[in-house]
C-alpha cells in the first residue's frame, strides 16, 4: 500500500474517531461500545508507529477528550489530564511491564508493585484545594483545560468542602469520576440514555439547583498538581485520601505479577453484576510515585 492510500484510510479513521468523540463528550450520547472504540483508537497508534510520516492533530496520540463546551468558563488544568494508554490481552500488559522495565533499566531482580482498580463509567473532574478549602472544581474537557463547573460539584455530598487534616497538602488537585449508581439511575432512567448520560448531562446544566436533584457520587483515585505532600506511593495515598474525607474505590488493589493482574480482571469480571456501578476495565499504574 503506497502512502497515499496508507494516509487515506488513517485520515478516514480520524474523521470516525472525531465524530465519536464529539457524541461521547459534547453531546453525551455514545454511538459505539467502549470496546469498539478502543479498538478504532488502537489502529491509529499503530498506524502512527509503523508509519512515522501519519501525523494529525485530531489524533489521540495529540488531543484528549473534547473541547470544552461554550456554557461554562475555560481553565486551564495545572497538570494535564491524559488518557490512559489499553492493554486488551497478556501480551500487551507483558509489553507494558517490558517497557516499564527497559526505560527505568531495572534488573531482572526488581519487583514492580502495581495499583489495579476499576476503572468507573462516569465523568472525570478535577478538584483543587487550598489551604484545605474547595476553591475550584473542573471537567477534564480537552485534557489541556477544561469547563469550570464548580458550583454543581459542590452539590455533590461525597466532596469535601473543607478538610483540616494536619497532613493535607497546601494545594492539591484532586482527581476522580462523577457517576451514579446503579440502582439510583433506575429512578430516573426515563430521562436519561444510561447512567454516564445522566451524569454527564447534571453536571453540565447551567443551574446548579438542577444537578442538586440528581443523586450524583464522587470517588477519588489520583492527583494532579500538589503542593507540599509527604506520600509517594499509590495506595497510600489512597489511604490517605479515604482519611481526607474522600471516598475511593472499594476494588482497589495492590498487585505484583502480570499473571496476577490478569487474575483480578477475571475476579471483576467474574463480580461485575454484584458491583454498584458501571465499569468499563480495569485501571494500572506503577504504585510508586518515584517510578511513576
């Protein structure tokens, strides 16, 4: 295939992505599963690494998410929120650990600790703190900068107004999805498509009233921007978070092997009707801070 075809059938699957992202993000009506669109974000990365010439701005590999919406005040995140990068089977989550391994020129002897958690079908927000107040709380919008929709997280009970722990950090963004729970989106499921849909849809309404009377949940999992914090790890910080006043997944683990995370994403699999909320995989990250 010559590179005029190879740039043709890329630049297609960028216009499909494109569109899908502006259903999911702008509109709140997803047009495909999760999966397949996994699977369409997959074939541009790898069409990106076997042809260095394919390069676009639309590209996941470039943008996150979707541009904020015209309702709500733009502002710029202090620390970007990316996108996690899919592993769809034991090959892939090998490779990971190999990469891992080779860019940190670890030995054969290092044990590399992992946090896995389950990753909520909600809406990230960013919640930044000073001096243990709630001073700002942002959609992830494009991952550069997003809407400004503090006063309808703060109807929100599960998010702290105010914490006066002696370990909190002096200024803190922290980081995790909107949703609703299962059983409390039976209440309202003829408003709404599905439960992200009506997360989503609450958060964005101009008056904060109206997302008050949506039974809304928060739950933390990581930062962005911190000042002055003594944690350097992924569980404790976790830990620390549920001390804060936040809540946090009740999946969470710390997990050593490969094998030994395929096993939890069985288990989950295995319980995923008995779990409260909808997920759409499992979330992995290095626990240390340091290697991170």
């Amino acid at each position: 295939m010559n590179k005029t075809l190879i740039k043709k059938d890329y630049l297609e699957i960028i216009e499909k992505l494109k569109k899908y992202n502006q259903r999911y993000y702008e509109k709140d009506s997803p047009i495909i599963s999760d999966q397949e669109y996994d699977i369409l974000k997959k074939k541009i990365i790898d069409l990106e690494k076997d042809y260095k010439f394919l390069k676009n701005k639309e590209s996941p590999t470039q943008s996150v998410g979707f541009k904020p919406s015209k309702n709500f005040q733009k502002v710029k995140h202090k620390v970007p929120m990316l996108s996690l990068g899919n592993a769809f089977n034991e090959e892939d989550l090998n490779n990971f650990e190999k990469k891992i391994v080779s860019f940190l020129s670890l030995g054969d002897a290092n044990v590399i600790d992992y946090s896995a958690e389950p990753k909520i079908d909600g809406i990230s927000a960013s919640l930044t703190y000073i001096n243990g107040k709630f001073v700002k709380g942002l959609s992830r919008g494009d991952g550069s900068e997003g809407e400004d929709i503090t006063e309808n997280l703060k109807t929100i009970k599960d998010i702290p107004t105010l914490i006066t722990k002696i370990n909190f950090p002096q200024e803190i963004d922290i980081r995790g999805e909107v949703f609703i729970e299962n059983h409390d989106f039976e209440k309202i499921k003829d408003k709404f498509a599905n439960p992200r849909n009506a997360a989503s849809g609450s958060l964005r309404q101009k008056n904060s009233k109206v997302t008050s009377k949506i039974p809304l949940k928060f739950i933390a999992y990581t930062h962005g921007y911190a000042k002055s914090m003594r944690i350097d790890n992924q569980i404790d910080f976790l830990k620390n978070l549920k001390l804060w006043g936040f809540k946090i997944n009740p999946f969470n683990k710390k997990i050593t092997n490969i094998k030994k995370l395929i096993s939890n994403h069985k288990n989950l699999e295995e319980k995923r009707k008995e779990i409260p909320f909808d997920i759409d995989g499992v979330v992995y990250e290095v626990n240390s801070f340091d290697l991170q």
